[in-house]
C-alpha cells in the first residue's frame, strides 16, 4: 500500500473562472444575506467569496407566509426572491462587504431579458463586485427564474443577452428540474458564460393533513440541504464531464467531507447553503474540515482533487 505523508498546510487558493478565490468554500446565494447578517458568527474574511442573495432591477417584497417548511434532511422554501433592488444594494450592502477581504459574486435575475439586463449593466464596472451569477432556475416564482432555465432557447438568449451587458465574469446557476442539465449546462457555455454554479432547490410540496392544505403559501417550494445532496453530486458529475467549465458545486453541503464529493465529481468550488441556518458557523467548518482531510491524505493542493472520483 502506499505510504501517505501528512500534509501541515495543503493549498487552497483556486482561479474560479478569473476569480481569485483564497479557498473554494462560499455561501449560496439566499442563506447568508448579504453577509453583514453572519459576520458576528463568522469572519468573511476567511471565506473564499460571498454569493448574496439574489438581486432584481427594482425591490421585490416576497411570497406571503408561510415561506419555510422543515421536511427530512432538508427544507422547502418559498421565499420569493424577496430583495431590495439593485440600487439599494449597490449604495448600502455593497460598501459592507467590501471592507471583507473575501470574493463577493452577486446573484441576479429578473423577470424578463430587460430586467436581467438591466441588473447586470450597473453592476458592470463596480469596484467590489468579482463576478456575476445568474439565477436562471428559482423555482418560487411565477414568471422569469425557472421560466428561464428550463428551455433550452429561453436560457441561450437571456444568457447571450447578460454576456453583452458586462465585462465581469459570468456564471450561470442552473436548475436541477430539467431531463438533462448537461443541455442546459452546453447553452450556458455557448451563451459566453465563464462558469456553473449548480444545483438551485428541487421543485417539492408538503401538504397539512389535518387542515388539507399546502403548507407553504406558494403552495410548492424549493427542496434544499443534505436530502438533495446525492442529486447535486450526480448532476455535478455529469455536467463536469460534458462540459469544459469550472463549476461551483452546492446542494446539503454541511461538512467537509460533503464538499470534498462535490470536488471529487468536477467541482473547483463549493457553496454552503441550508446548513448555514443549522449552525451559522458552517462554512468554516467545511473549510477546516476539507482542510483536515486532504492534509491528512498527503494532498497538497486541492486542486489536484477536481474531477478525480474513479470510475469503472
Ligand atoms: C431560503 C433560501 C433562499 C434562497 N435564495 C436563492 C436566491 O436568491 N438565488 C439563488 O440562486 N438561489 C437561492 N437559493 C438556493 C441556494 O443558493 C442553493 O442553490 C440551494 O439551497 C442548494 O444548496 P443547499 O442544499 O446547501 O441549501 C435559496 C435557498 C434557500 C434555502
């Protein structure tokens, strides 16, 4: 057997995309504000970027409650993309996070071509902001996220049109509530887009037996955490082996184990999500918990781990 010589201080540091990341750990877009709301519990710093939650053209106020259901492993969540435009964003979440030495990528979407658009014209040339991702697959919302990304000519044209509206990098963060993501992940790439982020919630629906009725008030929502986890490594696996683009891997991660399988399937970074309402803290444990195990393994840099599960 191979002898296997620990490491002290494995690398960590990735390019995503020309995005300078000092780790591959980041929060998903929706389960960390827009950072202030976690830096008592965490210091930004340490993470590798913040993906903040969603951002539209003008506010958007939400879904009526109930919007959160608890459900094994996981939760549904009909938020709504509740969010307080770009500009207020720009003018007062934004200078925030920028005091933090760690990547913000800001997560947009619209309701149409023009309100992507729109968003991704301002936030075009902002000192602070390192990259772009699209929501193309929110799946609580009536028209536009999902809408878009589960055609395959719909997520082609808003992507090429966003391509020209800026300069940043671009990554586009699909649905998992399509036949085939590897289609949609191939009309992001000749859409222009320098990366992936994948996967967004699984469309689901719990129901109150008593009272016979949803229990949300969208009455389906988004399915999240550990529960969706073997789905988001598959569709990983697949779209890391169709397609030549770097990928931001999430769905329940909560360890660094978790995220070392999302790596081992094609993934060059990792979001932690629901698992941040759990324990606040969990991004820096999957940091020091992938940290621990590749040091231990005698892996250098994790880099070398990307795409490297062994098959057959
Ligand atoms: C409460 C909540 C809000 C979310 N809001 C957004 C959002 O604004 N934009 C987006 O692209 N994804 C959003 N997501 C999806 C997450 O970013 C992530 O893709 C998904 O939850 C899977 O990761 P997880 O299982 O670790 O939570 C949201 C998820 C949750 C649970």
């Amino acid at each position: 057997m191979k002898r296997i010589t620990p490491i002290s201080k494995p690398t960590l540091s990735i390019d995503f995309a020309g995005i300078k990341l000092k780790n591959p750990v980041l929060t998903a877009s929706g389960t960390f504000g827009y950072g202030e709301e976690f830096a008592e519990f965490v210091d930004l710093s340490k993470l590798g970027g913040v993906i903040v939650k969603g951002i539209s053209l003008k506010p958007i106020k939400g879904n009526p409650p109930p919007r959160i259901w608890e459900t094994p492993s996981g939760m549904l969540n009909a938020i709504g993309l509740e969010n307080p435009g770009v500009d207020v964003f720009l003018s007062e979440k934004l200078p925030y996070l920028r005091k933090y030495e760690t990547a913000v990528i800001v997560n947009m979407f619209g309701y149409s071509v023009e309100e992507y658009v729109g968003v991704a014209e301002r936030l075009d040339g902002v000192p602070g902001i390192s990259g772009i991702e699209v929501n193309i697959s929110c799946p609580n919302v009536k028209a536009g996220g999902m809408a878009f990304g589960t055609d395959l000519t719909a997520t082609f044209n808003l992507l090429s049109a966003v391509r020209k509206a800026t300069r940043l990098p671009l990554i586009a963060k699909l649905s998992p509530n399509v036949t085939d993501v590897t289609d949609f992940a191939r009309a992001a790439r000749d859409a222009g887009c320098d990366g992936l982020s994948l996967i967004n919630t699984l469309l689901g629906m719990a129901i109150d037996v008593r009272c016979r009725r949803p229990r949300l008030a969208n009455c389906t929502g988004g399915l999240s955490g550990p529960a969706i986890r073997p789905v988001a490594v598959r569709m990983v696996w697949q779209v890391a082996r169709a397609v030549p683009l770097p990928i931001i891997g999430m769905g329940g991660i909560v360890t660094g184990e978790d995220a070392l399988e999302f790596i081992l399937a094609g993934a060059s970074a990792v979001a932690v999500g629901t698992a941040n309402f759990i324990n606040p803290q969990a991004t820096l444990e999957v940091l020091s918990g992938i940290e621990r195990i590749i040091a231990e393994q005698g892996v250098g840099d994790v880099k070398s781990l990307i795409g490297k599960v062994s098959v057959g």
